[in-house]
C-alpha cells in the first residue's frame, strides 16, 4: 500500500472516509498482529503511513528520525518514508490540542487528570503542559512509577479540574463502560475522552449530566489526520476544511432514534425519513420477533413483560452501536434508563408527542389493547419521553410534516 492506517483492530475505524475526503489517495486500513509488525515496518513498502493503538511506542526503534513533540511524548502516529527512510510525527498533539481550544477551554492553572498509561496519555500530559496546567496527575489501572491508581485518584485528588481520557475503555465493541466515576469530583470543569466511536461515550454522556463541557474524539481524530496528511503529501489543510469534515462525518455517524407511545406513528415516519435521507431503517419490535421467532404478543403471553424487557434490552444495545440509522423503538424502550443512554451514544432522540386523543388502543399490543390500559401507560410514560427526548416532535401532524420537522433539525444540527 501506498497511504494507510496500522493497527491491531482497525474494523470499525473512521480514519479511511476521513483521509478520502482530506486527501486525494487510496487510504488503506491494515491489521498486523504484533508478530506482523517488524516484518511490515523493516519492509518500507509505503509512502506514508498513520499508527494507532496498540503500535504507537512499538514502532520508535525502527525509525530514522522522529520529531522533537514525538520524542517527547515517547509516541509516533505518523510515519512518512522519505527515499527509505522512516520519519515519525505525533499529530494526536495538534488533534487533542485543537478539540481543547475549539471547546474554548483554558487548562492553565487547572489541575488535570490523565487516563491511561498507553501513547496517548504521553500526548495528553504534553499538551497539558503546553497549554499551562499547574498539575497533571497520571492514572492508571496498574500500579506503575509516575502514576496514581483510581482508588488515589478519587481519595486524594477529588478536586481535579479536567479529566482527559485516553484508555479504549467504553470504545466499540464494550459500548455503556467507563474508566471512571465521575460522581466525587467536586469542582469538574471539562472531560475530554479520545474515544470517537461511540461519538458519545458513556464518561462524556456521564459528564453532561453533571453540567460540565463534555466531548468525545471525533474532532480530534479528523484534526490529526488533517495534521497528517500534511506530513503525508506536504500540502497545508484549511482549517474550515477540517470543521467541515468534523460535522459532516458526524452527522453521517449519528443515528435518528424514534421514541413514543404505541400508535403514535414511529414506524410509518421512520421508513419516510430513511427515504429522505437514505439511511438505513432499524425497528427494534421487528429484530425482537425476528430474534424469538415469534410475535410481540406471543413473546408476552409465553414469557412475559420481563422476559420481553431483557430481550429488548439486548436488541437495543446491539442497535445503539451501529451508525448512520434511522431507529424505530418500541413504546415501552423508555422503562430502561440504561436503554435511552446506549441509544443517546451514538444517536439523537426524537420524541413523537401525539395527543391522547389521536392514540388508538389495537388487540394486538399485549399492554395497550384497550382503552383503560392506552390511558394508563401514556400517563406513565410521558414525562419519560419528555426527559430521555432531545427534540419534541409535535406526532399530530401529517407524516410528511413530522418527517420534514425532523430533517431540518437532523440537518441544522451543529454536534457540538
């Protein structure tokens, strides 16, 4: 290959659809199992080339020369071959430095906490130093010189500022984890997490509820890249170019989720919407009978309302992890806080409020067959709607109108 990404497990990377729209090269993802990575690296069949987890540090004594910030960091994530010979950069200096300064962030003074031990926490120290912390305290799981362990770090350094993650904990596939319990930290300020995919991870959803700035890596991640492909093809990327790419490769990322009582029109305005949009469309009733064999009735008859709740618990956490979909839930999806905030990871919550009155009780939903029973679960549910919702859609209106309402806020939408 000639351009590319290195890597133990590159499968669900963005760094391919972000390099295409930088740059104009063939992008290639490459996994190396680290008995591969010598081999591939003493072979110098590349022009250039980014270094992501777990290879960061491993590929330094194979280079010619590394830059004075990758020196320092002890971590290289770009590797350019210059007539044979390997030159390594650390771009993920300027990438987590500019997510900082877009966030209108000051570190100066600030007492700052760095998760993990790996490339990326070096990066996180040094561009915490550069940006004037008074404090960087270094966490890490295992016991190890220069860091503090989480049960320190929550004992003796409650008052820390900035927490800055840099450990895959909560990455895809192990989505609904964090590295860290934020609720003992009492002057919080901003939480910075390199993980990009979910765009939200459960530490940044964590940290919002608490009011603080909270933001994932995906900005980080195209910035660096952009600062890559610099070092790549020694062409300056604009800076609004990188702003572009940021919000475009987000919205493409995040996911339309429906939520709304039995009736209320969620299906029927989630096929419009995939139409509209050309997304794919997911409904979670539908992937439950397809997983049970069996109708949503049959499910409650045979099993049970706790036995449905488990499996749809399941089916949404598979769902909460794709990209890029239109997702229909079901009713009673709100019941499990746990369901909304794997779906809020990667998606924006519609909630569609169609009166009472326009709502109609069918034999064929086991909680809501009559009337009475209709009443009773919207009274139950509403204010869950209205608390887990990012957006309240009038469902009174046509679907033509429920649907466009939710593709001009999709589109306006401004990830930040």
């Amino acid at each position: 290959m000639e351009y590319g990404c290195i890597g133990e497990h590159l499968t669900h990377s963005f760094s391919k659809e972000i390099h295409n729209a930088l740059a104009d090269y063939q992008y290639v993802l490459k996994e190396l199992s680290p008995d591969k990575l010598e081999g591939f690296i003493k072979e110098r069949d590349f022009k250039a080339i980014n270094v992501t987890i777990p290879y960061k540090k491993d590929v330094i004594p194979y280079l010619d020369w590394i830059s004075p910030e990758a020196e320092s960091i002890n971590a290289v994530n770009t590797i350019v071959n210059k007539d044979g010979k390997l030159y390594g950069y650390n771009t993920d200096f300027y990438g987590l430095k500019s997510l900082v300064e877009k966030h209108n962030i000051s570190l100066k003074g600030k007492r700052v906490a760095v998760l993990g031990s790996g490339g990326t926490s070096n990066t996180a120290c040094a561009v915490s130093e550069n940006m004037g912390a008074a404090s960087i305290i270094k966490v890490s799981r295992s016991e190890r010189k220069g860091y503090i362990t989480y049960e320190e770090l929550y004992k003796d350094y409650s008052d820390v500022q900035i927490i800055i993650n840099t450990t895959p904990c909560g990455m895809f596939p192990n989505t609904g984890e964090s590295p860290v319990d934020l609720s003992g930290f009492t002057e919080l300020e901003a939480v910075f997490d390199a993980v990009y995919n979910p765009l939200s991870s459960k530490l940044v959803l964590d940290a919002r509820k608490t009011g603080v700035t909270a933001v994932g890596g995906l900005y980080m991640l195209v910035s660096q890249a952009a600062y890559a492909v610099e070092k790549f093809i020694d062409t300056p990327v604009n800076s609004n170019k990188i702003e572009k790419i940021y919000r475009s490769l987000f919205k493409d990322k995040m996911n339309i989720v429906l939520i709304g009582m039995p009736g209320c029109g969620k299906s029927t305005i989630g096929k419009a919407l995939a139409q509209r949009l050309s997304k794919k469309l997911v409904d979670t009733d539908s992937l439950i009978v397809e997983r049970c064999g069996k109708s949503i009735s049959d499910i409650f008859a045979d099993e049970g309302e706790t036995s449905f709740r488990q499996i749809e618990a399941e089916v949404i956490e598979d769902v909460s992890k794709l990209n890029g979909q239109i997702i229909c839930t079901g009713g009673g999806a709100v019941l499990n806080e746990k369901n909304m905030e794997l779906l809020k990871s990667n998606g924006r919550l519609f909630f569609i409020d169609r009166p009472l009155d326009l709502l109609i009780a069918t034999a064929d939903r086991p909680l809501s067959s009559n009337r009475a029973d209709l009443e009773r679960l919207y009274n139950q549910r509403l204010s869950l709607y209205k608390k887990y919702a990012h957006v309240i859609v009038d469902g009174s209106a046509a679907v033509k109108n429920v649907a466009e309402e939710i593709e001009v806020d999709y589109n306006g939408y401004s990830c930040d």
